[in-house]
C-alpha cells in the first residue's frame, strides 16, 4: 500500500454547471502548459470529455426549461388577451409580426 492513487474526482452529475466549466478550464490549462505527462493528459482529457457532455446535458435542460417557461407564459398571455375583451396583448404583438413579415 505504498502507493496512492490521487483522488477520484467527483462525478460530474454531482457538479454544478459553473464548476464543471471550471475544471474544464483548469485541465486545458494543464494540458497546455505540460504539466502533465502523456498519459495524464489523455485521463485529463477524458475527464474533459465527460464534463463538457455534463454541461451541454445540463445547458440543454436549461434551455428546454426556458421554452417551456416561455410557453406557458404567452399561454397565460393569450388566455388573459381573450378573456379581458380588450385585445391588448395582441395589438402589442401585430407590429412584430408586421416588421418580421417585410423583412
């Protein structure tokens, strides 16, 4: 037992977004400057790999999250629209939908 492996890092599913782009950051550093090995750059990079595909998991979430906020805010929008007689969400929209027409 006289050798010790370093630490596994954390699982990236158990990382916040913001730190996972932090250890990105901080392996290309590594690789860049030569601070490791060979071999370590090809463990550094793997672990790069699997951080990146956990922060475009989790940016995909937020951006589904996003749309569907969105949706059921112009939902509510249109439900509010109609239901007030007045119309006045939809006259707001019809210049949009005018100026992106002409284009």
């Amino acid at each position: 037992m006289s050798k010790s492996k370093p630490p596994t890092p954390p699982s990236p599913d158990s990382l916040p977004f913001e730190s996972a782009l932090a250890q990105i950051e901080q392996i290309i550093e590594r690789i860049e400057s030569g601070e490791v090995g060979l071999e370590q750059s090809l463990a550094e990079y793997e672990r790069g790999v699997t951080l990146i595909n956990h922060c475009r998991s989790k940016l995909d979430s937020a951006r589904q999250s996003v749309e569907d906020l969105t949706r059921k805010l112009a939902q509510a929008d249109d439900g509010s629209a109609s239901g007030t007689g007045g119309g006045g969400g939809a006259e707001a929209d019809e210049p949009d939908d005018a100026e992106s027409s002409e284009e």
